[in-house]
C-alpha cells in the first residue's frame, strides 16, 4: 500500500473528531481532492466539506455491502456503486446541521465499516475522497502526522516572520495599499460594480466593486455594507468558474470587521493566475468564522 503524502494525513489530523463528539454546526471541514486512510481501529470521523448543487464523490478499496445515510431525502441525487457513493445536496440544504454517513465494507476485513460527517460550507465542497483502508501500524502513520504538523508549524511560523519583515501584502495589494496603481506599472483596472450580482442569502450588501489585472495576478476590490445586527470579517475566500473550476486566493491581507450601518469596509482579494487562467465571469464566495457568506456572480477581470 503506498504511503500518504504527510500533508494528507496531517489535514486528515486536524480535520477529524472523535464519533461521539459534541460537534457543532459550524466544525471544520475539508474541500477538493482528498485521500483519507482508515486504521483497523481508526477512531475518529472524517470532517467533508459539502455544497448545495456541487457533486462530491467518495471512491472506496473494497466493495460496499450498505450505505446509510441520514437525511438521505434533503440530498437532490444519492449514486450507490459498488465501491463508490456520490451526493449531490440539494439547496435547501444551506443552513442544514452536519450530516453523519456510515460505509459497511462487503469484505468482512478490518475496518468493516467507515464513518464521514458531511458539513454543509457556503463555497467548498470536497470533490473527490479516496478512503484506504491501512495495513500498517496505525501509531506508524500518527508518527508520520506529528513530523508534518512540525513542519507545517514551522512554515506558519517563518511565513509571518517573513511578513513582519517586509511589512505589507505585496503583489496587487500591496500596490494598491501604497496608492501607487497605475496603468505604467502593467496594472489594468475595470469598475464591475453594476455587473456583479449578490446571491440571495449573502450577508453583505456590494457598495462598490473594481477588478484588477497584472502580470500573474488578478484581484477584486469589494466596498461591503452590512446590514445585519452582527460584525462581518472575512476568514477565506473562493473564485469559481463556471465550469466548477477553482481559482484558490491569497490569504486575505490583515481584514477588519465590517461594522453594522452604512459605513461599510473594504476588502481585496487577490489571485495568482495567469490571463489565460482568469478567463470569463466567476463567482466570488467569502465567509466569516461563522461562515456567514457573501457570494457574488459575474466577477470578470480586465482583458
């Protein structure tokens, strides 16, 4: 059996919890492609990120003898194979609690039976999940897990030390930031206020809205206001195209809290790609830690 990349088991490590936790609505979850190894005496619940309308597809080593699923009647579509299970949520499922999955494996061999807990994210999904089922010692791939959380830590570590150094974002924003935009330095920017369309449910409104395009970078500026009664300050952020295809941002540069009232505040979100990679109109999804969303259609970027 091949061995799993470290940073694999390590998202696998901080995106698990225990079966009989108390766990709230608003856990963690993981997104994209994603390998998840099963011990023989596997302990803790894989956490899958789920999205209303968007396909997420679990592929298994060994045939499956029973699906259960709760709340099977919210999901639009429930594809059984024999070693694989695809679900569609459908879009009632918005502001639905965590949703528990269990695999019984047809083999009888260790483990005989799997389980996932499906949370329904504003703007992720896990797409597609490869579940293996481990020979080896389960303590090996902990060891494994520990030595990539060390280095994870450490690169968290050298990356705002490095930040602190240089004292500002860089790329787009950071130009921005420093007011020195301008069309000399290769930099194109488009008003897109009167094209982007707010998604029913979001929880901010769009003032203003400008998009910018550089060498290798594009951005979206957005003037927020928030209306509701709490402050708004966004944790991550996601552009997808229309084809389901994903544009992963930046880290979001030192973002404030977006006040209730008229005020507003601004936020800018910042991509690598290239022209030929930011092509057409995206949506741009962005969440609070209480994933509150905002979703925004029709993003499109200077050409």
């Amino acid at each position: 059996m091949p061995l799993a990349s470290s940073a694999g088991l390590l998202a696998l490590t901080m995106l698990a919890v225990p079966p009989d936790a108390d766990l709230a609505p608003r856990a963690s979850c993981a997104a994209g492609d994603l390998r998840v190894e099963l011990g023989a005496d596997a302990t803790q619940v894989p956490v899958l990120c789920i999205h209303p309308e968007l396909s997420t597809n679990l592929f298994f080593d060994a045939k499956l003898a029973r699906v259960e699923l709760e709340g099977r009647e919210r999901f639009r579509r429930v594809l059984e194979g024999d070693d694989g299970l695809t679900v569609v949520p459908s879009e009632e499922m918005h502001d639905a609690e965590p949703v528990h999955l269990t695999i019984h494996f047809r083999d009888g061999a260790a483990p005989t039976s799997a389980n996932f807990l499906f949370v329904v994210h504003p703007a992720l999904a896990a797409r597609q999940v490869d579940v293996i089922r481990l020979t080896r010692p389960v303590a090996f791939y902990k060891q494994v897990a520990r030595e990539a959380e060390d280095r994870a830590r450490q690169c968290d570590e050298d990356k705002v030390r490095m930040r602190a150094e240089y004292g500002g974002p860089g790329g787009l924003r950071g130009l921005r930031l420093a007011g020195l935009m301008d069309a000399q330095l290769g930099v194109a920017v488009t008003a897109i206020t009167l094209l982007v369309k707010r998604k029913p449910r979001s929880a901010l409104d769009v003032q203003n809205a400008w998009s910018y395009r550089a060498k290798g970078r594009v951005m979206a500026e957005l003037m927020l206001v928030n209306p509701g009664p709490k402050p708004w300050m966004p944790v991550e952020a996601v552009l997808r195209g229309r084809n389901g295809e994903e544009l992963k941002t930046l880290p979001l540069w030192k973002p404030e809290p977006i006040l209730p009232g008229p005020a507003g505040g601004l936020v800018m979100v910042e991509v690598e790609a290239t022209k030929k990679q930011a092509q057409g109109a995206y949506t741009l999804t962005l969440w609070d830690a209480d994933r509150r969303a905002v979703t925004l259609e029709n993003v499109t970027f200077p050409q």
